[in-house]
C-alpha cells in the first residue's frame, strides 16, 4: 500500500513538480499518510539530473511542511483536547496516542520539535499537540519552522547526493537518521532533567545507596556489585553488536563510504589530516596530561577525580584491545584488526572528559554549549577522516563512537556515585 502510493505520488511529481512537493508535505504535516521523506530523496535524484534547481526546491517544501504544520498547531489549538478524543482517529490521534503523546509533548514537546520531523509517527501530530497544550505560538514557530526547513534541507540534500542511487539507499537513510534522531533526543532529555532535577537526583543516589547499605551490609560490596553492573553491561552491548556484525554493516558500510566519497573530494585533504591526527596516541597522551593539570588546579575531589581520569583513559585503551581481539575484524587493509575504531574511542573518551570537567567549573551556559559543540564536531570528524583516508569502515567508527561514549558516560556515573559514598560512610554503622 505505501510503496502504491509512493509511486503514484511520484508520477504526480514528474508530472506537476514544485506544487506536488509542497502540496505533499503540507498534507503530511497535517497527517495524512503520504510519504514525504522518500518523495523528497526522489526530489533529490531529480535536482542531480539538472531538472530542478536545489534551493527553490529545498524552499518550497519548507513552505509546504511549515503552512501543513501551522494549520495542525491552530487547529488543534481551537478544537482543543475533547475534540480529537472523539474524532482524531480520522488523522490517526485516537486518545490511547493522545494520552502517550500528551506525557512526552508537556514536558519535551517544545524542545524537541525539531528532531521530532525526523521521526515518523511523531511529526504527523506535532502540530496538533503544540495547540492542544497551549504552547505559545512565537515558542512554536522558532522551533517548528527551524525542523521544517532542517528537514526538507536533509532529505533533499541527501537524494542529491545520492543521485542515481537514491532508491537503494533512500528507506536505509531514513532508518538511521530516525535511530540518531531517538539517540539524541534522548540525551536532550538526560540533559534537561539532569539540569532541572540534579538535586532530587542526587537525594535520589544517596537514598538508593543507603538501602543497598541495608542489602549488602558494607561499602566495599557495594562497589564488587556496581563493578558488576558494569562488566554486565558492557557484554550485553558487545552481543548486540555480534548480530550487526553478521547482518547489518555490509550495507550500512557500503552506503556510507558512497556518501563520503559523494560529499568530501580531494580538496578537503589537509583538513581531514588534521583531525586524523588529533586522534593519535601522542596527542591524546598530552591531552590526558593537561586533563590532570585541570584537575588539578580547578577540581573539586583531585585525587578521586584523577584516580577515575586514569581509570578512565587507560581502561578505554585496555576495552579497544579487549574489543578488537573479541571481534577479529581486519580493516580495508586487511593486516589490522580495526573494529572498534580504537581512534574514536580515545577520543571519545579523552577529549570527552576533559570537556565534563570543564563543563562543570563553568557556569555559562553559552560557553558550555560552545565546548560541547567543538568536543561533538572533533570526534565527529575524527571519525570521518578514518573513512575518508580508508583506514576503517564507517561501522568501525560507530562502534568507536558506541563504545567510547558508554565507557565514558559509566566514567562519570562511577565518578559520581563514588563521589557521594564517603557521605554516607558511616550510616547504620558502615564501614
């Protein structure tokens, strides 16, 4: 049924152009279910056969999502909650989705409009939600019409770089930006309820740390079990990653490398040199260095957090080797093993605590998202010069990625939590 109605829409497309794209969009965001995105790619494959022109077209789709998408926000904003209770499951809002929506939207909604067009299912009632929650219309705006012409710019963008193969790789593009979409939306909300609720979250760690108190009966348990945890946690991810191994990364490798060699010709040479060097062992080795020196001057515990600084680098160093000899996977060279990219990793890890331990001295919230934002475009294109050299496949470079930010992240939550167990040393007796 969907792959009908692409094609009929498509045949529309070559037939009437730009008014079918904007007229499409603008229905979808509505919610009806047409299917926006691959008619975008094929929009995409049209502009690189010179038949289109890529800004007008990338314009008039933004037109269509942004009038689909303010028609949805008034709409809702006049026929209110009730209405769409009785009579939304005609666009696909029954008051079961109602309700799950309502509980995300109230809290994130605003925030996350954005990555919410990347999202299927999501988007179709964005609109609806903004008006039936009473968000502000200027607050709707800045958010809904930034997505809407990231979106279409997205997707337009990607079937012109894909040209000819945009219908083998068009539904595969659109599954992993809907994975990445999820991935950060979900560290937007960690991010916003950690920054809201740090307190109650603390109160909550020391409370859970004292009844396990309780449990185990001493310190030293407690950190055997958290220990184990961890080492729990880390095989369930490497199991996981086994099965991508034997059916997903040829593809998704092949796919890819298309791209890169599509986007980055021989003119971004010295640039990608540079960040494959940023990512070397002396490089990071001095970056670990000046690390210590911050915490030194600038932390809070100095000797714990240099101790899980330490743990931290050299642990990252030691998983990449225990990793790369669990998997045996030899990279385009065929004479190393390079899964997981050991580059990224380090970098992940190195540069990434580095940057929390800034983060949490400063106190501006504009400079913090400068820092996190070059620490984010850093690894990023570190990870790209070792595709764009050939050193490693892209999904080296994920698992680098995959890796490296959970080694980080249970540095840090470690760090934390062995942060707060001195304060409660000596409840009901501990030792």
């Amino acid at each position: 049924m969907e792959v009908d109605i692409l094609y009929y829409v498509i045949e529309l497309f070559n037939h009437y152009g730009y008014i079918v794209l904007l007229t499409a969009l603008m229905l979808e965001l509505i919610a009806f279910p047409l299917p926006g995105e691959a008619l975008m790619t094929y929009c995409g494959y049209v502009i690189y056969m010179g038949k289109m022109s890529w800004p007008i077209s990338i314009i008039v789709a933004a037109v269509g999502a942004v009038t689909g998408i303010t028609i949805s926000y008034f709409v809702g904003k006049v026929l209110g909650e009730s209405f769409f209770e009785k009579h939304g499951h005609y666009v696909h809002l029954d008051k079961k989705r109602i309700d799950k929506i309502s509980i995300w939207f109230q809290s994130y909604g605003s925030k996350l409009l954005i990555l919410a067009y990347f999202i299927p299912g999501i988007r179709h009632v964005t609109g609806y939600f903004s008006g039936i929650t009473r968000v502000s219309y200027k607050k709707f705006a800045i958010s809904a019409y930034t997505g809407a012409f990231i979106w279409t710019f997205t997707f337009i963008s990607l079937g012109k770089v894909l040209g000819v193969n945009w219908d083998k790789y068009h539904s595969l593009m659109t599954r992993y930006l809907v994975i990445a979409s999820l991935t950060i939306a979900a560290i937007i909300v960690i991010v916003y309820m950690y920054r809201n609720y740090k307190q109650k979250m603390q109160e909550w760690a020391i409370n859970t740390l004292k009844n396990s108190i309780k449990v185990f009966h001493s310190l030293g348990k407690i950190k055997v079990f958290i220990a184990g945890i961890t080492a729990v946690f880390l095989v369930l991810i490497v199991g996981i990653i086994q099965d991508y191994l034997a059916n997903e990364f040829a593809i998704f490798d092949e796919m890819i490398k298309y791209l890169i060699a599509r986007i980055f010709d021989g003119r971004w040479n010295d640039f990608m040199r540079l960040f494959n060097r940023i990512s070397n062992d002396y490089v990071l080795l001095v970056v670990a260095i000046l690390t210590v020196i911050w915490i030194a001057f600038k932390g809070i515990n100095k000797l714990h957090e240099i101790k899980f600084f330490t743990i931290s680098f050299l642990g990252g160093d030691g998983l990449d080797i225990v990793l790369k000899n669990i998997f045996h996977r030899l990279g385009p060279s065929g004479k190393i093993y390079t899964f997981p990219s050991g580059g990224v990793l380090m970098s992940v890890v190195t540069y990434g605590f580095l940057v929390y331990m800034v983060v949490k001295c400063c106190k501006r919230t504009w400079i913090n998202s400068v820092i996190i934002g070059a620490y984010l475009s850093l690894c990023s294109f570190t990870g790209l010069s070792m595709v764009y050299f050939n050193k490693q496949y892209p999904s080296d470079v994920v698992a680098g990625f995959e890796f490296g930010i959970v080694w980080l992240s249970l540095s840090i939550i470690l760090l934390e939590i062995y942060r707060v167990l001195p304060k409660i040393r000596d409840f009901n007796g501990a030792t």
